[in-house]
RNA sequence: GUCCCCAUCGUCUAGUGGCCUAGGACACAGCCCUCUCACGGCUGUAACACGGGUUCGAAUCCCGUUGGGGACGCCA
C-alpha cells in the first residue's frame, strides 16, 4: 500500500452502540493501525427525528471502554448539511440531477402498484426529464439522481470481490429531500470524498447501497474508495442481532462482566481468522490484521466462546485492577480490609470465573458479613458429629504458630491421619464451616487469607 | 415480488486442485490431577448442503437445486 489508509466508522446515533458496529470500528481501527493510517469517527446524526445526544455519548463511550481510540474530533454529519446540498445543486446545474415534484402519497401509490403487478419496485423517473415550468404550484422538490440507465455498476469488493448489478436496477434515488436537507447516500458520499477517505470498511447491510453510492461518486468525478463489506453478526436462529433477542449493545456486555480485551478478541476471531490462531494480543492483531482473512458468510454469535476467552483474559489481568473491576458486581463495597483479602485470594478466585460476574461472586468468601450464612449443601456436610470433629480441629488449630496455608494443611493432615481419615473427610467439613459452602477456593488458602481470628471465630460459632 | 450476497464439525474457523482417511479453538463426553469447584493434561464424538460437470485427481474450479441472509424509504 503506497498511500496510508484513512478508515472511518459512522454509526448513526439512535439508541445504543450494536456490537456489530462494534465489531466494525475493530477491524477499521485495526486496519488503520497496520498501514500506519488514521481511523476516524462520523456520528451520522442526519435523522433529527431520531439521533439523541444520548445516543451519540453512547458511541463514545462504548468506543472508549473497548479500547478504540478515533483520530481527531468526530465530524458530526448534520453541520456538514449546507455541503451536502451545494453538492446536490451542483449535480443539478451539471444536468447530472433534477428536481422530482412527486408527493410522498404518489410514491407510495406507484410503489403498491409495482408491488402487486411483481413489479420491482422503483421510481419510475417520471419527473426525469420534464421541466421545472410544468412543477405543481406550492410543491417543494426533491432532488434525485439521473442515474444511468443503461450499462452496469461494478463494485471491487475487498471481501466478496466483484460484484456487479444492471444499472436499470438502479432507480433515480433522492439526494436533497424536500426541506433541503441531505439523505443518507450523498451525505455519505461527500463526507467520506471531503474527509478523504481511503477505505470503507462496513457491515455488509450496506453492500447494495455500494451501487447508488458508486453513482455519486461518477457523478461528481470523484475518486472511489476500496470497500470491504463485514458479514454480518446473527443470532443462534441465524437472524440479524437484534434487541429483542437478548444483549446486542456493548454496554450490555460490560454490564455481564466480560473485560474489554475478551471482546476484542472475540469479535477479532468472529468473521476473521489468522490461521489457528484463537489467542491474538492487541500487538499481533494490529501486525496480521488484514481484508482477505474475512470471511464472506454470517457469523453467529456464541456465548460459550465469549465466555472461554473472557475467562484467558480474567487470569492475564492484574489481580488490583480486578478487585476495582468486580466492586460494580457486589450488592455492597467491600472494606478495604476485605478488598485487600480479596487481593490476596485473586489468583485463586479468578481461575474459578468465567465473568466478573462469577468473580465477585467467588470473592464474596472474602467478605466479612456476619453471622455466616450456610447453604443447604453446606448445612448437610454439617450434622452434629461432624460438628464435633471440627470443634476438635480448631482446638488443634489454636496451636498453630504460623498461620499460612502450609502449616494449616500439615495440622489437617496430622489430624486426618490420627483418625483414620482421608483429608477430604475433613476438609469439605472445614470448608462448609469457613465460608458457608461447599465450593471455594482451597480451604487451606482460604483459612489463611481469613487469618487466624475470623478463622477461629467461624469454627466456634458452629 | 425484484436484485445482491453467502454455504466445511452444534459454533467460530484452517483449507486457494494432489500435503485431507479434512486441522485448530469453543462446547460436549470420558480419563488423569485433586480437600470441593475450577485451572491444567490426555483421549473421544462430530463437518466439506445436494445434484451434475471440468480434471489423472475436487472441500477447493464451473453450472444448477436447495437452504440462509441482506437490500429495495423524502431511515441510516
């Protein structure tokens, strides 16, 4: 590549970030970063009706919290409006667009008719090429296209290759709408020729707008960029990812507790591969990333994945920046004498989970509420004779001089086999004492973390 | 309805005419490790949608069928 790239994402900001889009800045970010090029940021906030600033802040923080880092400030699509339309008015002095004087009501009517007579359904040029002394007095125009007739668009697609569609497929499609402002198609187009962009790397719901898109930048004599088209994400019945089947926002996946860095991965290795490789670090993705390892067909979106990486990722990650990360995940802030408990057990608490979910469960061992609450599990390890084994246990471990995993394990053992044992006899019994149930980390650990009072205090307390 | 795209284990994928009795990862099952649960290690089940070609040879190329997805707005 002799030039370095210039990518772009431009989310419409009308409610929450979609992972796909997600997904999308990813591999543009990525992309830009291999050829050492930029990554910008559009908000096409062109629909007033409606893009909220709700929504807008929503696209940066999602951004931000995945990590990807836009150059410069994002451009917002409706202050760029007065541009788009001294386009549109160009094209129409060039003779290369005119104005349409249909009524929404006519388009629909023409639209039904084409439906039901299995017409495709196009506009039909009507107003191509009549003349403006002919407009129905009060109407205010639209602008549309003269779009060729004859002849054939031809996309390069970096990922689906070429592909090419009859230009009478292609109706006259608007530009200006009535009250001046720009549709999507030209304000796409101007934006991406003024801000330079080289590559557009997007979700393939966008490929056939490649055609009208194309006819804009004919029209207009400008140079067309490489586009690359991004299957699409699906659901496990194989459908569009939508809200109504469960999480597709980026913040609905922080909320479930998967790390940032999970996401990156998992959304890197979802429609694009690097051979056999699952485990692939920010610096190898942005050194292999590239447009022929994406793969052409839909991709579903698969939890137990998500969750397999997210759980990699959870023992990579500092056991500090943990312990702050779960404290959104536990129905109370742990003290900082808990918090530095919990440090402490991370290692061990985090190999257990799978989210941070999971995490902050596991740490609640940790936390010092009294009295203790047993489970039923726990509650049947714990009959009355077990009971007194355990008393008999603490009695021994009040002799204990240093009080570390260890030296605790060595006192159970000694115990054990005394009485004709075997260690797990009396460790499950020990377990469901110290935290109340009959899943945790080694009890030994455990006993230490909690330190010899707490230790002792639960034994008694039995 | 019209147009466009897609098609390898349940899922994500490797594979670009012989290296494929199709590899990896996740999930699943079993075994080992073991104080519980995990981690880890080992083993196993499991796929080229179908039908025609082309070729000495096809998962790989071509055509068709079927199935799936997307687009057809004065939304983006």
């Amino acid at each position: 590549m002799t030039l370095s790239p210039v990518c772009r994402l431009a989310p419409s900001p009308t409610g929450y970030m979609h992972i796909g889009t997600a997904r999308t800045a990813l591999y543009n970010q990525l992309f830009a970063k291999r050829h050492h090029g930029k990554f910008l940021l559009r908000i096409e906030d062109t629909d007033r009706e409606r893009s909220t600033p709700e929504a807008t802040q929503a696209i940066f923080d999602g951004l931000t919290w995945l990590g990807l880092h836009w150059h410069g400030e994002p451009v917002m699509q409706f202050s760029r409006a007065p541009r788009h339309a001294e386009v549109a008015h160009q094209l129409v002095k060039e003779g290369k667009a005119y104005f349409c004087y249909c009524s929404p009501e006519e388009l629909a009517e023409m639209r039904e008719e084409q439906k039901n007579a299995g017409q495709p359904m196009r506009y039909d040029g009507r107003w191509r090429n009549r003349s403006a002394d002919e407009a129905p007095a009060g109407v205010k125009p639209v602008i549309r296209i003269k779009a060729p007739q004859e002849g054939e668009t031809v996309v390069i697609d970096a990922v689906l290759g070429e592909i090419r569609v009859k230009n009478e497929q292609l109706d006259d499609m608007i530009l200006l709408r009535s009250d001046g402002t720009p549709t999507f198609h030209l304000s796409v187009v101007v934006d991406d020729a003024d801000m330079g962009i080289t590559h557009v790397i997007r979700g393939n719901d966008h490929m056939t707008n490649t055609f009208r898109q194309l006819q804009i930048y004919h029209a207009m004599g400008w140079k067309e960029p490489v586009y690359a088209h991004l299957p699409m994400i699906v659901n496990d019945q194989g459908q569009k990812l939508s809200k109504r089947h469960g999480a597709v926002g980026v913040r609905d996946f922080a909320k479930m507790g998967y790390l940032p860095e999970a996401l990156r991965n998992y959304l890197l290795r979802l429609g694009w591969g690097h051979g056999d490789d699952e485990i692939i670090s920010d610096e190898q993705a942005a050194a292999w990333f590239n447009l022929e390892g994406i793969s052409k067909s839909p991709a579903r979106f698969d939890y137990n994945k998500l969750n397999a990486l997210n759980a990699h990722y959870l023992q990579l990650a500092d056991n500090v920046r943990l312990s702050e990360l779960i404290k959104d995940f536990m129905p109370t802030a742990p003290s900082s004498e808990d918090t530095q408990r919990i440090i402490k057990g991370m290692a061990s608490l985090k190999s257990r989970a799978k989210t941070l979910v999971e995490l902050a469960e596991g740490a609640k061992v940790y936390c010092l509420a009294q009295p203790l609450i047993y489970d039923e599990k726990a509650k049947a390890v714990l009959d009355a004779a077990t009971v007194e084994m355990v008393k008999k246990l603490a009695e021994r471990f009040a002799t204990v001089n240093d009080w570390l995993a260890p030296a605790l394990e060595e006192c159970v053992r000694n115990f054990a086999d005394e009485n004709s044992l075997k260690l797990g006899k009396i460790a499950q019994p020990l377990r469901a004492a110290l935290t109340g149930t009959t899943v945790s980390p080694p009890i030994f650990e455990v006993a230490e973390i909690l330190g010899r009072d707490v230790s002792l205090k639960r034994l008694h307390a039995l």
